[in-house]
C-alpha cells in the first residue's frame, strides 16, 4: 500500500511540473501552444518558479536538438525514448518547430504508469490539435493491452510500463519496433531520482548493454547534505515523494562515476547555477544570447536572488553518450563551458 501511495506522489510531481510550465509560458518565458491542454487548474505561480521552469525546459530542449544535429546523417533515422513522460509535450513541440530534418525520421517513445498513460490519452483524445501529427488516429493508433490502452502510430508511442521491470519493459520495446541499433536518446526529467538506486542503475545497465548507440540526457536535485538539501527532502518526503536516490548519488562527481561505471564512455555534468550564470554564452548561434539572457531577467522582477541561486545549485543536467563515434563527439559540444 505504501509503494502505491509514493507512486500516485509521485504521479502528482508531474501535474505540478505542467503548472509550472504552463505559468513560465504564459508569462512569454517560451513558446509552448501544447501545455495548456495539460493543465486543469491554471493557479498562480511565483516568479521564482517561472523563471527557473524556462531553465529547465530551456537546457533540456539544447541537449535534445544537439542529440539531433550530432545524428543527421544516420540513415536509418533515430529514436527518442522518454522515461516517465508525464504530461511533457516536447513531441509536439519539436513536431511544430521542424528545426531538423532529422525530426521527420524521428520516433518517439514515452514509458510511464498506466493511469498516467490513460490520462494523457484522455487529454489526446479531447483535443484535435493534440491528434494531428498522431497517424492513424484514432482507430489504428489505439490498443488496448492487459495494462490500458496504449498508442502505437509510426512515429509516436504511448506505453503503459514500470521502469523498475527492465524485462517487461524490454519486451514492450521489442514488440512496438524499437531499433536496438540505431541512436537512441533516454530522456530522464526528475524520474530516476524518485526510483531505488539498484533498480534504477538496472534500467541504465539495460541501457547500455542493449542498445548499440544509446545517449542519455537527465535532469535531476542533487547535494542533499547541506541545510538547503535537506530541507528540499524534508519537503518531498511529507508530500510522498521521497528522493530514493539522491542519498546514494549525492554529488555531480558522484553522477557521473555513476554513469561512467554502467558504461557511458563520455559523461558530462552541468550545474543549473552555472548554466544560469552563462546563459546567452551556449544559445544556438542563430540566437542573439545576450539579448535572449536580458528578455529573461526583464520578464519578472524579483528580488529573491540569493533563493534563487541556492535553487540553482541544487539541480543539474547530465549528458552521455556510449562509443566513440563521430556522432557521439558532436554530442558532447554543447554548452562549450
């Protein structure tokens, strides 16, 4: 019953992260006509919060579309594959932009807890503009499965599953046509935090021994140990949400032994602060970085700086990569810090 209860917390993060999101949107941090759709009480929230949403969403979206620019030329097309996706929209996003030609070869996966997929279809199944870059919708995109309904277009997958049960999870691949051989990129946004650091580290040895080309692109909490730290785990431990791993994997350093040791040839690790501190110095170079970095600060005033940048140091964003490949060196140059 207890793990039932952290898994509906757990679920609710993302619920929240939608708000979050939705409000950074709203108040013209970036662009995200999808979002709305997500959320059902559109509450207030506080500047500090915005702004640090548009950083998350904004780091992530740059490892993404470098995965992409590393591997144009891969001739059979490439793979994305979301690890509890939530209510994210980054499918439809990246379909809206067409920043790649890649994109147009690109299938997508999201694996996450068969309410969480129900509800997404739910949500899918209200709204038209959701529905299309979705073919064969409805009729032969749906499934239904021993879990729930499931969504399975060419290019875009909805999969009821637990991440903690790699060989269920593996089969559930195997039949919707994952390509084991191709590049692949894991998303992880504040999902493999909330899982059993052996269970988890499972998932990502399965990752590395299965898949030829695999990349990894995380965002996550760390440094628990200082008063900040503890706090913020005091905090998700009241609501049900307890931060299984982040005891074990306390430190940036500690990351990335970790990733180095389940056999990612090249990792890297950025604090959220830093990239903070640098923003407009790792923006594509069609972007005017200084000016995209003072749009930002001008958006919202605040004043709680010092907040901000405790927050900031407490979260981070990972990248790696498995073979020495020309892709995989592309990859890796990315904030150039």
């Amino acid at each position: 019953m207890k793990n039932q209860s952290n898994k509906e917390s757990v679920r609710g993060t993302g619920n929240s992260a939608a708000l979050c999101k939705f409000s950074s949107v709203k108040k013209g941090y970036y662009a995200d006509p999808f979002i709305q759709y997500f959320v059902k009480k559109k509450e207030p929230v506080e500047p500090i919060m915005n702004r640090g949403f548009y950083m998350r969403v904004h780091a992530m979206d740059r490892l993404i579309s470098q995965f992409l620019n590393a591997n144009t030329d891969s001739s059979e097309g490439v793979q994305i594959i979301q690890l509890g996706g939530g209510k994210d929209t980054t499918f439809w996003r990246m379909r809206l932009s067409g920043e790649n030609e890649v994109v147009n070869k690109l299938v997508w996966y999201e694996i996450d807890f068969p309410r969480t997929i129900q509800e997404k279809l739910r949500i899918i199944s209200r709204v038209p503009k959701l529905q299309e870059p979705i073919v064969g919708w409805p009729k032969k995109a749906l499934k239904k499965t021993s879990k729930g309904i499931e969504l399975h277009s060419p290019d875009y997958h909805l999969i009821c599953g637990d991440l903690r049960d790699t060989e269920n999870l593996h089969k559930s691949l195997q039949e919707h046509g994952v390509n084991f051989e191709i590049p692949t990129l894991f998303i992880s946004e504040c999902v493999l935090v909330y899982v059993e650091p052996n269970l988890a580290d499972k998932l990502l040895s399965y990752i590395t021994e299965t898949f030829k080309l695999p990349f990894l692109v995380m965002y996550e909490p760390t440094n628990p140990l200082d008063n900040f730290g503890k706090q913020m785990m005091t905090n998700l431990s009241k609501m049900g949400c307890p931060l299984l791993a982040i005891e074990q994997y306390n430190s940036i350093e500690s990351q990335i032994k970790r990733f180095k040791k389940i056999g990612f040839n090249y990792v890297d690790v950025k604090n959220m602060k830093l990239l903070w501190d640098t923003l407009g110095k790792w923006e594509p170079e069609n972007v005017d970085g200084q000016k995209e970095r003072n749009r930002v600060i001008r958006l919202e005033w605040f004043d709680e700086l010092e907040e901000w940048n405790m927050i900031m140091s407490h979260y981070f964003v990972l990248w790696a990569a498995k073979n020495d490949q020309i892709s995989q060196e592309k990859f890796i140059k990315i904030f150039g810090l």
